[in-house]
C-alpha cells in the first residue's frame, strides 16, 4: 500500500540534498529499471509498477494505479516501473595516463550531464570527474538523460584544481579545448589522458584552464570561418571523444 | 504600453498553429534579438526590452518591467529583450549531390532539434529537409537551443519519401545511420549528398530507409562491443557531420 509519505519521499528526491541525506536515486522506465535489476550491483529499495510492467511480478514490486504513477513519477508521461535506488559510494580516481577520463568543470545542464555520460559509456569511458559545481549525476533529469549508462560509468565530484594538480605531477597529459587551441584533426593525442570540458557560458575556468597541458580547437567547416557560432558542450565532448577514441 | 492581448498574443506562440495564422515566432535574449536586428532579413514586427538592453534605445522597443518580461517570456529565466519576428517564406530545396543536406525524419525533441540546427551551422550545412512529423523549428524551446544558427540555416518541411525518390532519381547519394550498416570511418562518403537522420526511439523509418543508398554506422569504442548502449540523435548527428566534412 503506497503510503502519504512515500509520495512526499519519492517526490523530495528531486532535492540533491534529500538524495545525500536518505541514500537513494529515483530510477524510471522499464529499460532502465530492467538493467538495474539485471546488474545486480544496484540495491533496489522500492519498486512501483503498473499492472502491464514486465517488472510487475518482481518479488519487490509493489503495483500501484496509473494514477499514482503520475503522481509519484518525475517525468513528463509517467512510466510503468519506477525504483528507488541506493545511492553508490563513489571513489575519485587516481589521476593516470593509461587511461582516457573525462573532467566536467561545471556543466549546469542536467541534459547536457545525462547525454555526456551516455556518450562517455559509448565510447568507453569508465570515469568522470566533475567539479563540484557540475550538475548532479543523480537527478532524475540525468538519470533518465543517460539512458542507463549511468550504472557503467563512475561519475564522481571533487576540486578539480587539487585533483589535476596531482595529474600534472604525475605526468598526465590534460587536454582543454578552447578557441585558441591546436586544430585538433592535426593536434598529437594521446592514447590516455584528461580531457576538461568546461561550463555551457564560460568553458572551461582560468584556474582549471591554467593547470592543462594542451589546448584543442575543434574547426568549423569551412576551416578558415571564425563566426559568433558554438557548439553545444555535449557535441564538442563527443566530437572530442570520436576523435581520441578512432585517431 | 503593453496590453491584456499582447500577453496574450505572445504566450500563444507556444503553439504551432498559432505562428502559423499569426506568421510570428518569438525571439528572446540579447544575443539573439542583436543577430536578427543586425542580420536586416527578418522583419521585427515587436520588440519588448527591459532598460538594462543594449536594445532598449532601438526605435522600435517598447519598455517593459521586469515583472511584464517575466510574463512574456517563455524561457526559465526571462531576457531583457524579446522580439516578435516574421516567420520567413520556405522553400523546399532541389535535391543535389553538389552539398551536404540533412534530413530529419521524425525528430520529436525540441532540444535535439535546437542542437542539430546548431551543430548544422558550425559545420556548414544550409538546409535541413525535416519531415512534417519533426518537432518545429520555430517553437520557442528550439529557437532557444539553435542559439542564432536558425538564422543561417534555412529549415524546412516537406513529405521525405517524395522528395528523396526525387533525390533518388537524379543520383543524389542518400545515407541513413542504421544498427547494420558499415563503419562510418572507412565507409566512402561523397562531398556533397543527403544524410538522413532518424527518430529517437525508431530510428530511420522503414519507407526511408528504403529510399537511401548508404548506411553507415558509428562503432563504439571498443568497436568489437555492441552493448545495449546508443547515442542520442543530436550527437549522432554531429559525429556524421564531424566525419563527412573532414574526410
């Protein structure tokens, strides 16, 4: 029986500081629900579900009405499953050049978030590291964005200065790409490495910026036109990892 | 001074039919509103600023308080100016192997539609042949994630399987991304011709895909894996256009 305070709880978990404070995520859709169940890693805490979900029979699920649903559901159409998920703890990585890894200097846009972490499972990447004022990877928002690829790639916050600062000891090759930089169709890669992408206004900030070891420019077509046009930061990513990843 | 009808007027241009019978799409921000005074090809037909913009002494902005803009603007936070401006007169381009077209069937997002638009711009692309069931180029939520490019790439609506027979019959390469076709990397790829892009969920439709003479596919990394994973439409799109204008 689906309780007052389950709504107020489901619903709260929109809130960064609710999720941290209770450990848990709001997982929705069948797909995604369907994989954390499949992953095992992922403790379930709640499991809703209409009557027509494939989920509706799980030893957990509690079936609730379409109604309730809708109300319970952060999305714009509700789904048929709807899980609540503890949250992982997440350890920052150890900055190395055996691997490639990406480092989000706040990105504010939940769908910019959850559609890098997509392209980031897409191309293999294990591990982003963001900074602290990058949007959270556990709001619905980015968790339905990511279209499940959230439970393959480790996303983790921490100060960015500190952290590269420790990469660039280390002797870890940390690429920015800014509208200086080195055409990166003829720029050297390397193999692993930092890639910094920076904020959907500002790009990447002077202090970050001031601790990488190459800068990348991604050229427009025609190559020779510099107008007042950007690209969004989840395309320049993916273009940035297309390129590492096939060079 | 700004009227009951005005809020009216410019609140119900969220909907499409009304920008159809009214001809009238709405522009907001200073950076926008500044390209489309600048650009001289779209007639302003009203323009609201707050006095804190730059176009607040334009001879055509009317003055409006913060609160009014609040009122008027689609957007989560409002702008300091918002036009009012003439939808531009479409016509359907000739198919042609001489430049790169895109051709959108189904496209259902609104951001997806803004970013493609967007990373349309930075790569050169002119037209974009979208069929009548994609999301319209003129909703407020796309002339926003377009951030300008709308003004450069002229966008249009015509019935795909007419047109790309057209295109078939005179030779006009046509490419679709599909799950089964070859390697993007080392497929051959012609300067100029049609890259069709598919639905978020359904992909290229059936009665499309039928009509395209190249498929091609962008591997992930590794490329021996084919997870459950997939790219978002709008990256897809991006990593096609990266590829096709720099081979």
């Amino acid at each position: 029986m689906i309780t007052k305070a389950d709504f107020q709880l489901v619903r709260s978990l929109a809130d960064k500081s609710v999720r941290l404070e209770r450990g848990l995520f709001v997982a929705e859709g069948d797909k995604l629900v369907g994989e954390i169940l499949q992953d095992g890693g992922w403790p379930i805490e709640r499991l809703f579900t209409l009557a027509g979900s494939p989920y509706a029979s799980h030893p957990r699920a509690e079936q609730v009405s379409a109604k309730d649903m809708e109300r319970l559901s952060h999305l714009k159409s509700a789904p048929r499953s709807l899980a609540l998920v503890r949250l992982p703890e997440r350890r920052v990585p150890k900055p190395s050049a055996e691997e490639l890894v990406l480092c989000l200097d706040e990105i504010q846009d939940p769908g910019n978030l959850g559609t890098i972490i997509r392209t980031a499972d897409w191309y293999g990447i294990s591990h982003i590291v963001c900074s602290p004022t990058t949007a959270d990877c556990f709001a619905p928002k980015v968790v339905q964005a990511t279209m499940g690829a959230l439970l393959r790639v480790e996303v983790c916050y921490t100060d960015l200065p500190e952290w590269l600062s420790e990469a660039r000891k280390g002797g870890v090759p940390i690429y920015a790409t800014t509208l200086d930089g080195d055409d990166i169709h003829s720029a050297e890669l390397t193999a692993g490495g930092i890639v910094v992408m920076g904020n959907e206004g500002k790009g990447v900030s002077p202090r970050v910026q001031s601790l990488t070891s190459h800068h990348l420019y991604i050229p427009p077509y025609p190559h020779n036109r510099r107008g007042s046009e950007s690209l969004n930061v989840a395309i320049a990513t993916a273009i940035v990892c297309e390129i590492f990843r096939n060079r």
